[in-house]
C-alpha cells in the first residue's frame, strides 16, 4: 500500500479504530470468542469491537499458521476497514528448532553464526503467521544473580551491540520484524533481583547502555521494548527523556515503542500515576505507542482526546507507527492464505536447522580447564553421571515451541556413538560429571541469591573425586554460576550454557576431540558472590591492586580481585601464540591505525583463535575503563600454521561521553592489548 494510500485509511478511520491498533491483546481470545464475552473482556470492561480492534496479538511459537489465518480473516471480515493485525512473540533463540541461549551464542564471537541462528528462527516463526519478534534482548549484564543473564549478549557493549545487530539481520533476512529490548539498562537491576529498580547515571547510559540498542537501531531494528524499571526515578514506559529525546531524537529510532507485559497499569504501583487514566495520559505523551496487554489505552485514551489532553494529531503519529509497520510487512496485500499447518511442520523440521543449531552449540561451548584429561581416548571407559547426564532439558529459558522430546540427552548421544559406558565411578577411565542449573532456573524471575552449585552437587563431586579417577565436568547453566568450589576437584570444565535442540550431540563432539572447543567467555565468572559486580571493562581507581604499593589499595582482605575466569577466555586442545605485535599509522579523523600481529598455531591440532584487541587511553578529560574492547577476530588455524592476523583501529572505538551525551574525543597515547583474553598486560600503543 502506498503511504497516501495508509494516510487516507487513517483519516477514514474513527477515533476508537485508531486507539485500537496503539492496544494489544493475547491471541488466545481471538481464536476463541464465540460470541459469549470473555474472561478478558468481563474482567477489563470490553467490548468485542474493542478486542477485534487490537493492532496487535502476542503469540507465541505453538501457534498454529492455521489459527493465524484464521484470526487474519476474522480481523479482515469483522471489522470495519479490515486491518490484519501484526503478531509478535519471543522468538528469543528459536522457534522450534532452538540454538545455544544468547548469552552462549555470544561466546561464540560469531556474527555470522549468531545471524544465522536468528535467520533459522525466523524462518519458522514466518511460518507460524509471526510478524515480529521481541528480539534482540540488547541488555548489558554483570551480576549472574539475574536470571535474564541467559538472554542477554553478556558483559560487553561492543559484543552486545555487535550480537544484537546480527539478530536484527537474521530475522529481517526472512521477512521477520524485530523489536529491541528492554529499553533500558534492565540488566542493572540491584543487587540482580528480578524487577528491582535501577540506578544508572547518565554518563554509564551514554557509555554503557545506549550503545547496543544504537547498535540495533543502525541496523534497523522496527520496533523498541520499554523496560520495567526506570531511569532517573521515572519508569521507562512513562520516561519522555528516554523515549523521546535519547531514542527518537538522538538515535534517530522511528518506528513503534511497545511497553513490556502490563507496564502502563504499573506506573501507579511504581507511584508515578494516580490512576489508570493518568498512567495512560504519561505513557502516551512518553511516546509509547503500544500498551501491551492492560487494556488501558483502549479504555482511557478517548476520554483524554475528549478532554484536549491529547490532540487527535498525536494520536494518528503513533497509529501511522504501526500501520507503517504493518505496511513495510505487507500485510495488507497478504491473503495469509498460505499459511498451513503441514508447511509449518515441515519448517520446524528442516535438517539445515539442526545443522545451524549444531554448529552454533560448537562455537559457544567455552573449555575452561583442561589438564590433558580431553579430549576422551578412544576405548576410554566413561562413568557418565551427573543431574545433566540423562535430561533432555537442555535449551535453556525462552526456549519458545522447543521440544525437550525432540532433544536428545547427553546419555542418549553418547550411546549412539557408541561410548563404552561403565556405571560405577571406581572402575571407569574417566567420569562425565554433568551439572549445573536446571532449565527452570533460567530467564525471567529466575534471580537467585545463590548464584552456585548447590551442596549436594558438590559434595557429590567430592565424593567422586575420592575415585581417583580423571574428572571432565560439563556445566549446564544460564548465568555466569560459581563453581570455584568445584574447580579444584575438576580435571577439565566445559560450559556448554544451555546449548540447545543438538546440544548433548555438540558436547560429545567437542569430548571426543572430533571438534575443537573455540568458545570464549562474554561474560567474566567470579569466584563469589562477594565479588559481583566484576567486568573488564571496569571503571579504574587511584589506589590500584599492583603489587608494588603495599598501602591501601583497592581490594578485599578476604578475596583476591580476579575473577576465576576472566572476560574473552577460552581453551583449545591446541594452543596459539602471537608474535610481531606491530602498529601501522595513526588515529585520527578519517584515518585509521593497523593493529598487525602473526599468529600461529603451535599445537599438533586444527584450532580456532579468538584474537581480541583492547584498549586505553593513557589520558581522558573523564576517566574511560581499565580496558575497552576495540575489536575480535575468529582464525582457524591448521597445526603448525601461522596466518597474519590484522585489526582496523578507529577514532569511533576510543570515543567516550560525558554526562549530557557529548562525545568526548580521544586524543594522545592509546595502550594496547592483542591477546586470547582480556586479563593479558599491553603489548602496544597507538597515537590518538
Ligand atoms: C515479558 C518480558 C519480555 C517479553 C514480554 C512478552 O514479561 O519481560 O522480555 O518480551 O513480557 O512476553
């Protein structure tokens, strides 16, 4: 449809058409209304007109196509102008055929892989009649007593960007609609407790929380999330500064803001509105066109036009948002007509699916110890055991129309190639000690205090332990989990995260040696609790921890400061060196500097290297973190091989901002880390 063709549908439609499509309801009423009223529409006052008035449903990935097409021509034959309805839905790390949770995905380092997995996803929520997806979650995290940690791109803004943009790219590579979320900085909330509020200073918003979602806009995410939690004491859904002036002005965003699950009825609970009706009244003058699931816009916003607190102009602005949207989907030509069941089954089912959620469960599996006990030898006995050992529940939280029936179990996988299994821990070669956080535990409303394993996990580990046998624990989790207490007893620790619907068959891959372990950490593990929040790229102090001052110093007289593992680690069965770290040129306007290195491959097998650059500047008019990640390059290597591996450095990736959002411009020596990790010291400079 042409846009003067939407601009005369507007203008023909009547005030509660419009207020409508700014209104969304659960699909489930939809399918169902028979004519009786409905729980929802008995217990919000509504009127079927109003419901079938919805411009948009969230669903889900069981959604049937035909049940879509179904409410499609409900939508086109009971209603007025029949305008089809946009459905969305959480199609976070696949549909059916679910990959490694994001933050895995993350430690992958793989743009091009995190892309593909979304491009999978979106292909068979395309096929279940889904238009949008609330995706990428761009949330910057660093305390693992969140559980919405699995969600997330992890610790750093540059990776969160970076991963974020790739997911937009994925979904709209199949005709799918994207909606960043959740604006902003949820993944602050205090002390990591699930909805708790957040206190960011403007300076850490501009810096650390605006970038990803940036990142995302650049890449032409359609739509943006508000968040639960507020900015500067005013809930994101009700934040105009937030809303209007950083994301619509500044980032240039100009598609539809949708509140997350029933915020504008919690604007009174947080104590910002008296009533529903204020709410309505400081979430649409925010800028927020679409109430999720309160119904209150479709009941309080005509009596405010009414009454001249909001113009009937600003109302249709929004409106046009999502009839744009729905537009640039093609809605309004589709006939939703080939919408079917058995095409949407046989979607679900694709083996290249399988084939992307395998291959991206391999690159996000992180090897973090390992004394020579992997790879497994073959002819190897192997005491399999462990809470992960027989489960099928491995994809994590979000997991949509996943199946745990179609997953296999790490059991099931080792069996079918063929291990030799021996049942008592004294007699085998070596034990497979699976554990961690159960699936249930992850994603939303899954804080916990006790972000470790439990007692009983580690006194079973030292009870195995008393074997005397090798231990190679895999680690199932969705959250940076502490296991220092179970470390020392471990002879080699993967952490497979939640990996997915060919999870337990990547892990026997990367056990047996068949695939080299590549994974690298996003997100830092601490050795306690005491030591959260703890990132690389903290802020510095001027009492640092060197060993040189013996003074007060910055660090705890119970705990060392480092974490267990570090950001941007990760352990091959080969091992990598780099040599000749050089630098080409200058920063400057326009003008960028080479960061030039040889590596090389100085183990007896294949591998992939993770080369990571770091930097900081020497001097700033602000502070700027003990290390800002410039860039990251995946290199396969043979055995032996040596490759020239080369960094672009830019004036961008130095660039800070001060507390208003102005860009404070690098200038003088930069210090430089190329390494496999962000614990390394520098090993270059460059003038800025
Ligand atoms: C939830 C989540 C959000 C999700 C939305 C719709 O509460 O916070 O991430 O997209 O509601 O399910």
């Amino acid at each position: 449809m042409k846009d003067s063709e939407l601009l005369a549908l507007l203008k023909n439609m009547t005030l509660e058409e419009k207020i409508g499509q700014l209104s969304q309801a659960g699909n489930g009423d939809i399918l169902k209304y028979e004519g009786a009223p409905l729980p929802t529409m008995t217990e919000n006052d509504l009127t079927w007109e109003q419901l079938i008035s919805s411009g948009s449903l969230i669903t889900g990935g069981a959604m049937h196509a035909e049940d879509a097409a179904f409410m499609q021509r409900r939508f086109r034959t009971e209603t007025r102008h029949g305008i089809p309805t946009l459905f969305m839905a959480d199609i976070i790390h696949g549909t059916r055929t679910i990959m490694p949770i994001p933050l895995a995905q993350a430690c992958s380092f793989n743009e091009a892989l995190v892309e593909e997995g979304a491009a999978v996803a979106a292909e068979e929520a395309a096929s279940a009649g889904i238009h949008v997806t609330y995706a990428p979650m761009a949330d910057v995290i660093r305390d693992p007593r969140w559980g919405r940690s699995m969600e997330s791109f992890g610790e750093s803004p540059q990776v969160c960007g970076r991963m974020s943009a790739a997911t937009v790219r994925g979904f709209h590579s199949k005709g799918m609609a994207t909606c960043v979320k959740h604006y902003v900085g949820y993944g602050a909330v205090e002390a990591g407790r699930e909805y708790s509020p957040v206190d960011i200073s403007h300076t850490e918003l501009f810096n650390t929380y605006f970038p990803p979602f940036q990142a995302a806009v650049d890449a032409g995410c359609d739509m943006v999330m508000s968040a639960f939690t507020p900015i500067d004491r005013i809930p994101a859904t009700a934040n105009k500064w937030l809303l209007d002036d950083v994301l619509r002005k500044r980032m240039g965003f100009d598609g539809a803001v949708i509140t997350d699950w029933g915020c504008v009825r919690e604007l009174p609970v947080h104590g910002v509105a008296g009533d529903n009706k204020e709410a309505a009244y400081q979430a649409f003058k925010a800028t927020t066109d679409i109430d999720m699931m309160t119904f209150v816009y479709l009941r309080e916003l005509k009596q405010l036009v009414e009454e001249g607190a909001i113009s009937e102009e600003e109302i249709d602005q929004a409106v046009l948002r999502v009839l744009r949207l729905k537009n640039k989907l093609g809605l309004f030509e589709d006939t939703f007509e080939a919408l079917n069941n058995e095409r949407q089954q046989e979607c679900y089912h694709l083996e290249s699916h399988l084939e992307t959620s395998l291959k991206s469960a391999l690159q996000s599996c992180v090897l973090l110890k390992n004394d020579g006990a992997l790879p497994l030898k073959k002819g190897q006995t192997i005491c399999l055991c462990g809470d992960h050992a027989e489960t099928h529940e491995l994809l994590g939280g979000w997991s949509s129309n996943g199946q745990i029936s179609e997953t296999e179990s790490l059991l099931e996988v080792f069996e079918r190639h063929g291990a030799i299994l021996e049942s008592s821990p004294e007699l085998c070669d070596v034990i497979v000690y699976a554990v961690g956080e159960i699936q249930k535990q992850t994603g939303e409303c899954k804080s916990k205090a006790h972000p470790e394993l439990t007692a009983a996990q580690l006194a079973e580990l030292r009870s195995l332990r008393q074997c005397g046998k090798p231990i190679v624990m895999v680690l199932f989790t969705g959250r940076a989990l502490i296991i220092s207490d179970a470390e020392p007893y471990c002879n080699a620790i993967l952490n497979a995260w939640f990996p997915g619907t060919k999870g337990a068959e990547a892990i026997w891959q990367l056990l047996s040696g068949e695939v080299n372990p590549s994974g690298h950490l996003a997100v830092t593990m601490p050795r306690t609790v005491g030591q959260i929040p703890i990132h690389y790229d903290s802020m510095p102090t001027g009492r640092p921890n060197t060993k040189t001052r013996k003074a007060c110093l910055n660090k705890y007289v119970d705990e060392v400061n480092e974490p267990l593992y570090p950001f941007g680690f990760g352990l091959s069965y080969t091992s990598f060196e780099l040599h000749d770290v050089k630098v080409e040129g200058c920063i400057s306007e326009g003008q960028n500097a080479i960061l030039t290195a040889t590596i090389e491959n100085i183990g007896s097998v294949s591998g992939t290297a993770l080369v990571q650059a770091y930097g900081r500047m020497r001097r700033s008019i602000q502070t700027v973190p003990i290390k800002t990640l410039l860039d990251f390059v995946r290199v396969p290597l043979a055995a032996g091989e040596k490759k020239t591996v080369s960094i672009e450095l830019n004036r961008d990736m130095l660039t800070t901002y001060d507390c208003s959002g102005e860009k404070v411009l690098p200038h003088g020596t930069c210090d430089l880390l190329l390494g496999f990790d962000s614990a390394g010291g520098w090993n270059a400079s460059v003038e800025v």
